[in-house]
C-alpha cells in the first residue's frame, strides 16, 4: 500500500484558477464526504471517465489561506513509480457542481495527475512508501498479510483454515475466496492497463524526441512493456533520426516542379532512385512505412 505523505496542494488561488473564488475553495473543502462521493485519482484528464480505472482516492481536503490541501489514500504501487520516476509531476483538479441534500454546491469531483497542469506553480506530488501487515488470530489459526506472502499458493488453505476455526461454513468461506478473487482481478486488470499506458506514453515520448518514428511503434511495443529500464536506456543511446535532420534531409522534387518526391513514387517509378543516396532513400523509406 502507499499513502501520500500527509496533505499536499492540489489547487491554490491566483490568475490561473479562473473563476474559483476563496468562498469556493472553503466550501469545497467543508462539503467533502467520502460517503457521499470520495473523488479518485486518473491519469491525464478526459472527457468521459466510465472506463478509466481508478488508482487511488482522496481520503481528505482541507483548506487554508487560499490553498487547497488533500490527503490520499489507496494509491497503487504503479502510479507510485510514475510520480517516482517524474513520468507526472502535477496535480490538477477536476471541480463539479453537484446536487447535495437539495443544494448545488461545488464539489470536487477527481483529481489527475499531468504535466500541464491550469494551476502553476504547486508543488510535485511525493509518495512515501510502508510495508502494511495485519493479523487476524482464532484460537488455532493465525494469519498475516503483507507484501512479502501475497503470492503464497497456499494462502487459500489458510484462509479456510482460519474460516473455519471462527465458525464460517464452507459456503461462506466460498464466498469470501470468491470475493477476493474478485479483487485480485480488478486490481491485476488495473494494472495491466496502466502498465499499457505508461508504455504509450514512453512510445509517443520517443517519437516526440525523434528518436523513432511511428512506424516503429508497433515492434517496439513488446520490448518496451517487458523491459522498461532496458527500453528506456536503449531510446536514451539513439541519435536524432536523420529524416527529422533538415541539414540532412534535402527534398527532390518531380520533374516538371511538382511535389516533392516520397518513397510511393519511386516504387511507381524505380528509375527515380538515382536521384537519390542510399541514405536519403533510407530516410524515405522510414517515412513511408
């Protein structure tokens, strides 16, 4: 489990917070009820949240001298590493009005992290780490749970076992199995879709420093999941493509003054590779494809 470290700015006042008011920021903070709706945690912003998976909640807000202040809760270990590694940096807050007890009011509805953030000038988000342990004991059975037995294959036996000892009929103990399952799922679906994300945003990164191009993405994609570090190193070691190289990238055009010549018209017209170094062609090639 990770939490955040105590409360961290999320919003703040100024020339960039629109038309929220101080009043606002007050009631915000007053209104906030987890029962009512505890605000989650996405990545990037996007108009429709229905399929985006959650990847942690906003446990409190507190408000103080123009600042808003929240605490976390429930923040998985993978969004942990994007803030670790600096992948996202910033809060930002996304602020409905909603219909409570009869009353519109102003409520905060998620908050994302992103790297352009409206508010500037709010601190990085930081995370701290802690191993959690709990134990539930019966008289004859004792069982703990942290990060270090989450994969034991006998953990079902032992939750059975201690099911049993404290009265729990084999289909309530099913149930409860059934339930955990469940979980597990959810939580591994999560990750699985977070962990395809934070590989996209590594892809289009790369594209974006041209190192590659996006003809490359799809043969990279599998290397790049498997092995972060090592993807990460490898895009790292690679020059500028030269085909993103003005200096190196001097257009011919068709006879006649027409357009410029691509990979497409020399395979209409092979004769036009002698207008063309091996080099250029190459460059021409990785644009077509």
């Amino acid at each position: 489990m990770y939490q955040m470290n105590n409360l961290q700015p999320i919003f703040r006042l100024g020339p960039d917070a629109g038309d929220i008011t101080d009043a606002d920021l007050i009631e915000i903070a007053s209104n906030y009820d987890i029962a009512y709706h505890q605000a989650p945690i996405f990545i990037g912003h996007a108009e429709n949240r229905s399929k985006e998976p959650s990847y942690g909640r906003v446990k409190a807000l507190k408000y103080n001298n123009g600042i808003l202040y929240a605490e976390f809760s429930d923040i998985l270990p993978e969004l942990s590493e994007l803030i670790k590694k600096g992948i996202y940096k910033k809060p930002s807050v996304e602020i409905g009005v909603y219909d409570k007890e009869g009353k519109e009011t102003k409520y905060l509805s998620a908050v994302s992290v992103t790297n352009v953030p409206k508010i500037k000038g709010l601190p990085d988000l930081k995370f701290q780490e802690f191993k959690s342990i709990k134990s539930f004991s019966s008289d004859n059975t004792e069982l703990y749970f942290s990060n270090n037995n989450k994969n034991n294959k006998n953990m079902d036996e032992l939750i059975k076992k201690f099911a049993s000892s404290i009265g729990c009929n084999e289909s309530d103990t099913n149930e409860i199995l059934k339930y955990a399952e469940s979980k597990i799922s959810n939580l591994e679906k999560a990750a699985k879709e977070l962990k395809s994300k934070l590989t996209k945003v590594k892809l289009d990164s790369a594209v974006a420093s041209k190192k590659i191009t996006p003809a490359q993405i799809e043969s990279l994609t599998a290397f790049a999941e498997s092995e972060p570090e090592k993807f990460a190193q490898y895009i790292e070691s690679l020059p500028v493509l030269d085909i993103f190289d003005d200096s190196k990238n001097k257009s011919k055009k068709l006879p006649g003054g027409g357009k410029e010549i691509t990979y497409a018209d020399i395979l209409k017209n092979p004769e036009l590779r002698k207008e063309f170094s091996e080099d250029d062609l190459s460059s021409l090639r990785l644009k077509h494809f």
